[in-house]
C-alpha cells in the first residue's frame, strides 16, 4: 500500500492509503520525491464538498525516481524526473516542431493516475523530463511550472543588466521572477498585501518592497525608477495590480500578464496602449527546451531553493496544502519520504 493525499474540498484534505500501482505499456511508475504546491490548485481546495474521489491527490510539480517501467522507450529505472505539469504534445504540428507543445493542435489522450502529492506515481513517460544529480528534487519539482513560467515571460521581455523590473503578486510565481530578474542582475520593485511574502521576496535580492495598503505604490513606483518602469511582471491576478503595471510602466515599456485569477484586465487603450506605445503580453507556463535552459542556470548558480519557506512529510500533507492556502508560505514542498520542517 502507499500514501497519497486526497482533496475533500471545503477546504479540507487528508492521506488515505491505496493500492500500490504498476507499470503498463508507456505509463511509468515513479517514485515522489518532491511534489510543491501550486496556487492554481486553489479551486479544488475551496471547492464545496463533496467532490470526486481520485485515485491520487492533486498537485502538479512533482520530481522523483523512475521506479518501475514497463515498455518504455526512453526511460528507465533509476533515472531522475521531473513530471511535466502539461501532457506531451502529438510531435507532429507546428507548435511542437517550435517546441512548444503546450500549444499543441492535436494533444494526444494522456492518462494519468492523479497528481504529485503521492509518494508513487503512474504517469505517461512522454512527461517525464531528466533532471542532472546536482539539481536537488525540491529544486526539480519546480523547475517546469513555478520557475519556468516567468522565467519564460523574463525571456520574451528581453530583462537585460541595470533595468528595472517591477513585480506585483509575492506569491512563488512573483517571488521566482524576482530571482531570475535578480540573476540578471536587474533591479527588482516587489509589491504586494502580504508582508510575509514581502518580507521573503528582501532576503532573495528584492530592491524595494510595497505594501498599497500602507502606501501609494504608483507614486513610490515612480520615485524608485525615474518616472516609469522599463519592466513589469503581473503575477497576482488581481486587478487592481494589473492596472498598476500598465501606469507604472514608461513609455515603450514591456509589460507581461502572468496571474490567472482576474480574466479581464483593464487596458485603456488610448492611455497605455497608444499613447504610451506598451508592449504587452501574456505568456503561459514554459517548455520543454526552457526546463534544459534553466537546469543550466541553476549549474550556473541560480539558487531556486530560496523559493521553500516549509517542507512537510507525507503524513502532514494536509498541513502542506493549509499553510500555502494561508499565505504564511511562499512555496510548500511535500516530501513523501521525509518528515516536516521549515525554513
């Protein structure tokens, strides 16, 4: 038998044990080492209960040991993997042939037996991504979602030494894109309501942090940067601070939309668009050709481990799930083979 975690709903969860799983044709066995809890898990944790019973638990950032294999192709046990939060696209239309299969037009069926929160699981080989010994499994579980997210939209921003970088939402996507801006070696403006995470995001490098419910942040925005801010990185979803990188940010300023909770943003299109000609995107999660870029600047010193402020065993899971949904963490990790402690 092996543990799992199990959502209840209203937010409530708890470890069940089931029967332990077995290979079968391209779905692979693997052992969890690290499974890191994700804000957009968010819904399944507030959800009224009951809700449907899974065979596993949620999360979707999980790193660990390929255990059992049964006609896999291109991986065997022992190796080190990272389990992709997006099923492998079909290889075959232009979006994979770009690399970039989350935008695949033919997604194939990918069978899977619940998420990462587990201390086993049986997944598709095909999301299955190698991680070298020297990236930790904390590290790993976070590479392919919470870091590589903004660390693709830093990229499509083109964040350059000497700039800076303006950061709403300190929650782990925020906190991320403040290292990799930091690595960069660009200036980072942190805001956010939550002085828990405020105050983690100054001891990773922040420059400067902003509470609006203290302070005009427009106005200390503007004070830290001249005027108006090159960059800036919405990973809140809120609306309010949607609209704070669209004013903040200086003429030809480069503006990314990354936070999911708030689905319209409110462009003036005569005042930030026009007159102010902003570059603004939106940009999703990472690939499979980023998940190598960033293994390569973690060898360079890239330290994403600074992202953990709690880790927990598998028997206190639940604790995991309530103490991120609290915001009295920045990133939770499950370890199912290890037992609680934090930073």
């Amino acid at each position: 038998m092996m543990k799992t975690l199990r959502m209840l709903g209203d937010k409530k969860s708890e470890v069940v044990e089931i029967a332990d799983l077995e290979p079968q044709d391209n779905l692979v066995v693997v052992k969890i080492m690290a499974s890191a809890v994700c804000g957009s898990e968010h819904p399944i944790y507030d959800v009224p209960a009951p809700i449907p019973v899974r065979n596993g638990g949620g999360g979707h950032e999980g790193a660990g040991i390929v255990w059992k294999v049964d006609k896999a192709q291109y991986v065997k046990e022992g190796d080190r993997v990272t389990i992709a939060p997006m099923p492998a696209g079909c290889g075959q239309c232009l979006a994979c042939a770009k690399g970039d299969s989350k935008h695949c037009e033919n997604i194939p069926e990918s069978r899977s037996d619940g998420g990462t929160h587990t201390q086993y699981m049986r997944v598709p080989e095909s999301r299955l991504l190698a991680i070298p010994d020297f990236v930790s499994f904390d590290s790993g579980a976070m590479i392919d979602d919470c870091v590589g997210t903004p660390y693709r939209a830093i990229n499509r921003l083109d964040v350059t030494a000497g700039e800076t970088v303006l950061i709403t939402g300190a929650g782990p996507i925020g906190a991320a894109a403040a290292i990799i801006a930091k690595f960069r070696h660009a200036t980072v403006i942190m805001v956010d309501v939550n002085d828990y995470r405020l105050e983690q995001a100054k001891s990773n490098g922040a420059d400067h942090i902003l509470n609006p419910n203290r302070e005009d942040s427009l106005v200390r925005i503007r004070e830290f940067s001249a005027g108006g801010v090159p960059v800036a990185l919405e990973c809140s979803g809120q609306a309010s601070a949607q609209k704070l990188c669209l004013d903040a940010a200086e003429a030809n300023g480069r503006v990314a939309m990354l936070g999911i909770r708030n689905e319209t943003v409110s462009v003036n299109m005569m005042e930030h668009l026009v007159k102010k000609e902003l570059n603004l995107i939106g940009s999703w999660a990472s690939t499979v050709p980023e998940h190598f870029e960033i293994i390569e600047l973690i060898r360079q010193g890239l330290s994403v481990d600074g992202l953990i402020t709690h880790r927990f065993g598998m028997d206190d899971a639940p604790a995991a799930i309530t103490t991120f949904f609290e915001g009295q963490a920045v990133k939770t990790i499950i370890q199912p083979w290890g037992e609680a402690s934090s930073n």
